[in-house]
C-alpha cells in the first residue's frame, strides 16, 4: 500500500501536499489513457507535492457524485499499461456544466468534494467543451476561497481545438483512416473487373473534415491513386459533380474509391445522412452517410458497391495507433502535471509544430480561455480546388501525425490491454448530488 | 509447422519443362498474395520444372481473354513482398465457368491458350466454385489430348470449404473482428453511462456464422465479457428473446456489444437486412443488418446506439493479419506446387489440424471432387445453446487460428504494400475469346 512519504525538507515551506482529481471526458480515442498514464506517472515522481490522483468514475459525474477511483491502488506496471489500452480507463462521460449563472450548485459541489477530499489540482481530459468548464472551475474555486490548480489536457479524435497544432487522439484515427482507405482499395481493385467498382467508406467529423481529410493518405495524391474522393464537411455536396466524377474514375481508373464525412452536406446545410430513409413502419431510419452516398451510385450510375462504416472502430482502434500520438498524447498529460506544480493555472499543454519534415514538435502552453469553446475547421489550403481532395499543404500537415507504430502486447492473439481494479475513494460528504 | 504427406523423391527423374497457370478467384483476403508468393517462390526453386508462373490478369478470365502476367519480370524482392499485401496482386474474378455441357467453348479455349503457351500446371485459388472448376479443367484437358496438372490452393474468409480443417483468409479477418470487437467493446463501456448504451458490428458470412463466432473471442466468455451477443446466420433470429437479451446486458453489465453477421435471418430464411426500407423515393434501399438492429433497439428499448460496418475493411486488414493465416497461406501455395511437381492433379492442398493445443498442424492433400462445391457449416456444438454466444470447443478450435501477428514493413507510416510491374504475356492466339 502506498501512503505518503512526507519529507518536510525536502518540501519548499509554502508549497503544500494535496491530492489530484483527473478525469476523461466525452467521446473517448485510442490513446486518451495514455494521457492518464502521464498525469499518473508524472504525479507519482513528485509525491512530495501530489499525494494520490483521484480519478473521476465517469468523468466529471464523478466529482459531483463523489464516485472517484483511488489510482495509488493501481500497480506501477498496471499504470504503464494504459498507455497501450485504448477507451477510457475510468470511464467517461458527455456531460457539461452549465453555466454558473444557470447552475452554480454545480459548480459549488465541485468544490465542496475537492475540499472534502483535499483536492488542490484538477486535470480536466476532454476537448473544447472540457476546457470551458475547467476554467470555470478556476475561476469559481477563487471566489469560494479554496482555489484549485486548473488544468486542461487535450483530447479528440475531431482534431478540433484551436492554438495547438494537433489533438492527441487524431492522429490514431487518421492513420487508422488512411490504413483502411489503403488496404480496401487494394481490395476493390482487383474486384472492379468483374464485380465492385465503387467503395465506400464512412468515417467521423461531424463538423471538420480532418479526418476525412486523413483518408488522402492512403495514396501520394498522384492521379489515380485511392482514395478517388473525399467528401468533406467544409465542402457542400453537388450531387452532379460527385457523380460525374465518380463515372470518370470507374472509366479512367477501373474502380473508385470514397472516403465521406458523417458531416458531409448540402450547400443548405442538409446532412446528406439526413436522407428521409423510412422503416418498413415508415419510421425514419437513422443511418449513416455511406448508404445515402452508396444508393445515388447505384440509381444514378448502376456500379456495384460496397460501403464500411468505421464508427467507434477508428477512435478505439489502439493496435494501429500513430506512435507520435501515443508519444503526444502521454507528454500532454506530463506536461499538465509539470505545469500545475511549476504554478500554472487555467492553462492547457498544446502541441507547437516546430518543423514538417524532419517533423519536430514542443510542448507549450495556452490560456483555457482561448481554447474553450472554439472550433477549429479544417483550412481550405488544405482542400483541393474541386473541393475531392487533400493538397500538398494538407499533406504536410498530416503525414508527420500518423507517423510510427506503436504496437500493445499481445496473449493469444489478441491485444493485452489492461483493466483496472478501479478501487473507489471512501466518501466523506454526507450529502448526495444527483446529475 | 508444414509437414507435407506425400513423397517428392518418388518423382520421375526425366520430366519436361512446362509452364504454370495461376489465378486468383472471388472475393480475396489479406493473404491471398501470401499463398500467390508460395506458389511464384517454389515454382522459381524448381526452373528445371516450371519455367514461369503466368498469371492471370482478373483471374481466369485472364487465361480466356490470353490477358496473362509474366511474372519472371519481377524481382524477388516484389514476390517476397506479396507475403504481406493484401488484395489480389493480379485481379481477382467473380466469374464460374459453367458446366461443361453448357459451355464446353469456354473449356476448349482454356486449353488452347494452355496448349498455346506450353502451361502444364494450373494453380486455381479460391473457394468451392473454383475447386470445381479446377477439377473440370483437369478432366477435360486429359480428353483433349492436353494433360493439364490441375491443384486448388484454398482461399475464403468465410471458412466454409469442405476437408481443410480452416481456409487461409479466414484467421486473419477471424483475427481483425476479435480486436475491432475488444476495442470497441471499451470504448463503449467508456460511454455507457451518460451516452452509447449499444453497439453492434455487422460482419461479413452471409452463409455461414465463422466470422461472426471469431468475434466471441474478444472477451474470454465469462459472463458480463463483451461481445454479450452474437447473432449467427445458423440460429433463426427471435426477436423478443434477442431483444429481451439486450435489456438485461444494459441492466446488469451497463452496456451491450453485439456481432451480427450479414447472414443473420429468420425463422422464414428472410434475412434480417431485408427490412424493406426505402428511401426518400420509395425505392428499395440496400443497406446492412447492423442498421436494422440498431433501429430495432432504438425502437422497443430507446437505448443509444452506435454501429459499425466492417465490410471490406475486415478481408483487407493486412496490417493485423494473424501470423498463422500468413504462414498457411504461404504453405498451401507451397505445397500445392511441391504436389503438382509430385506428379498430383485434381487435388488441393488442405491443413489438418494435429492439436488444439499447443496448436500444431500439417499439410495433407484431399481430391478436388470432395471439396467443390460444398460448404462447411459452423457445427451447432460451437455454439451456445441459447444462440447468443460460441461454446468452450468453439473458441477452442477458433483461438489457435487467430495467434502471432505479421506485420507488414511501414514508410511514412503506412503499410508499404507491393504494387506489381503485371508486364502483360505477349498473346499468341490470333482468335479472341469474349467472356
């Protein structure tokens, strides 16, 4: 059992030892525990400082509802093992604070378990949404005059925070997209002779196209080459232009293939997924994009056609992560620790790009307000003219992402990922909080 | 291990130098280049007895149309590296020669292209239709004054071919399915409480369930370990029991991950995909299963859901091959070399399984006449009695075909899969052959 080694000398006099509270939240990737391994790894080196990280059972829910993992009874090599486990290791959860204003209860909860449970730092894994709420905590921790060391750590798949360069968890997704974009057009191109000649493959974006954009990839851009398309989000969808190139494609090259963003849309702003499919009830039928995009092929053009809808298998997929998203996603979590014992606050690690190729890249910071609740789009540089496909630009920019492998182990076949004990901290409140 | 059960010094020393045929048939596989490379290395160790492996360009249709790929123009390198790419290298064809009273034409002109370019061998790959073919053309060539050495070399990821204890193409996706099942198992396990209750990923088997048992092998079957349901194309769907499944998954493990096969149907033989949905203009839409039981989920128990369509992306997946699968591949390519050079025809090389545990096996070789034309059902016993789970003997004779991974070598961070030079065989036929 660990308990705390208090050396008081080795302690600067003002600096106090507290505990942590780190928590995953929203839509969960390939390596958002790797990031939890570096808050974990890193608090554990500076125990003089952080006695134990308390992590949120679902998330922030966890906080509220004072459901929180003692991560000190997880064993050092079980802790390393996150960094190869993909999903979220305590669980995560979709869940924003609303504003003070609408909600202070929430907020003054918050606080109250983190004083209970003599919580000075809160590392907040999450996106845009995450970061918002982080600072709030910041804020509203002054005022009740127990104020908090508030940190952001980024994560998402949809590569959408702005200031850093990258999001840890895309560049797995991407090199996920580009690997299958690959690997299935080879396939449909020994098909195209006698049966499929258009592939279709659905991938995640609702709003920004980068991973769409990722699919490009999977060939050097040069013509001909897969993916033959990509349907981007930024881009509204022309129903005549798409189909006259897909007919060119299936003439000039034999077979073509389709990477499409859930978010593709009308000039309208109409999902394209929104097609108005009914049931045999006569219901609407959720569904994806791929089969609405899949269907006008086959009315219109008559090719046969196979679609794939990658769905959670593209953020989870942790066997074929981007080795340089393993190693980002670990040195965010570091650098969140390093950064709320060295004094900062209502920061967030960001990734600066120092060079493309060789790639190199630092760890800075940014203020969380100039993260929270900001989108950042894909750039039109990186969408060629015709609106189907990646530029050299967007090329440069993606390629070093999903460069390296960082393979888990394996026992019989299967990836060895780890499952924690998730042993709870004892309550202390005697209230209860209901989300 | 590759023990080959015939004896190659039984064959006559004075034999010709004859050329071989080699075509890929059907729908390929992660590996089917594997057995390609079996076939080109050994023949290339045996110069003295094959002077070229021709091959046909999509398959025999290439043989037909005298569109044949010389592939003494490639390097040993190139050919080594058909081991780990994945696609038909030369194109594939869906195309079945028909009876030999219905089209004897097709029969002849294989012959006289075979005659024409002094081809003495035929290494057919592919499923049950192919071994019928292969079989056929072995007969008829003899009849046609023009003994033609006839072997399959067997290729289905829907492992359904009769005599072999599995078929090469079948561990790697068998391989793909369990990781994309154990991943996306914690992702959603990550989401459940505040989002994604329900996730279901269709795979492919749309006549028999070996695809959808391999999926059972992500978690190790006790209870609570997702997949928490399988829905076998063998087991008539029921919709209340399945459902009524569902509600108990998310009441006691808090969430439910479901593999359906694209064959799962009812009672009737209609398949569950058929659910008569249209589109916006009534007409018919073709579309997946894993929609229509997400749809019925969301419908009688309104849990979210998210699903996935593995489609091509689970036969191509090369970069997670089952390093099993790659080395059978290769050893039924191999063998069926060393048995036409035995001086065997009408046979195909086929794996017997000599333990489950540690897994070891042999090469042997069956008639072509057991195996054309019949399907090897997934046997009841493999699974659970209420239809929703494989038994112990089913992970047993599963698990062994999923072991070691064979990474292909990366660039850039991205499989570095070999596209072939395919210099054209200069025709010498004056008659055209339309297919």
């Amino acid at each position: 059992m660990l308990r705390i080694e208090f050396n008081p000398e080795k302690v600067p006099r003002q600096m106090s030892t507290k505990n942590a509270f780190y928590a995953q939240s929203g839509g969960v990737t390939a390596v958002i525990n790797a990031s939890a391994c570096g808050v974990i790894e890193t608090a554990r080196k500076h125990k003089n400082r952080i006695r134990n990280v308390y992590a949120g059972q679902n998330g922030i829910i966890g906080a509220l509802t004072e459901n929180m993992i003692d991560t000190n009874k997880e064993s050092a090599r079980t802790i390393a093992a996150l960094r190869h486990t993909p999903g979220g290791a305590f669980g995560s959860a979709r869940y924003k604070l609303k504003g003070i204003e609408e909600n202070r209860a929430e907020y003054e909860r918050l606080i109250e378990v983190f004083r209970a449970h003599d919580i000075g730092y809160f590392f907040y894994n999450g996106g845009n949404d995450s970061m918002d709420t982080a600072q709030k905590v910041s804020q509203i921790s002054k005022s009740m005059g127990y104020p908090v060391t508030c940190l952001g750590i980024p994560k998402t798949v949809d590569n959408d925070l702005p200031v850093t360069d990258n999001c840890p968890g895309f560049g797995s997704v991407a090199k996920y997209v580009a690997v299958s974009t690959k690997e299935a057009a080879l396939d449909v191109l020994s098909m195209a002779e006698t049966s499929t000649k258009v592939f279709i493959l659905e991938v995640m974006g609702r709003h920004a196209g980068w991973i769409a954009a990722a699919g490009g990839l999977a060939g050097s851009g040069a013509a001909g080459e897969p993916p033959h398309i990509i349907l981007f989000p930024e881009i509204p969808f022309r129903k005549a232009a798409f189909l006259k190139r897909v007919r060119e494609c299936v003439k000039d090259y034999g077979y073509c293939v389709i990477v499409v963003s859930e978010g593709a849309s009308y000039a309208n702003g109409k999902f394209l997924a929104e097609a108005g499919t009914t049931d045999a009830f006569g219901h609407a039928q959720l569904g994806g994009v791929a089969p609405v995009v899949a269907n006008m092929v086959r009315d219109n053009l008559g090719f046969k056609f196979h679609y794939a809808v990658a769905d959670y298998l593209q953020r989870s997929a942790r066997h074929i992560a981007s080795a340089t998203d393993v190693k980002q996603a670990y040195a965010v979590g570091e650098a969140a620790v390093k950064m709320a014992l060295a004094g900062e606050t209502a920061v967030m690690p960001v990734i600066k790009r120092v060079s493309d190729s060789p790639y190199r890249w630092k760890i800075a910071k940014a203020p969380l307000s100039r993260i929270a609740n900001k989108e950042k789009m894909l750039p039109r540089r990186y969408i060629s003219k015709d609106g189907f496909s990646i530029t050299a630009a967007g090329r440069r920019y993606l390629e070093p992402l999903i460069a390296g492998e960082d393979y888990p182990p394996y026992i019989k076949g299967l990836p060895n990922y780890v499952t924690l004990k998730n042993v709870p901290v004892r309550k202390k409140l005697k209230t209860k909080f209901v989300v």
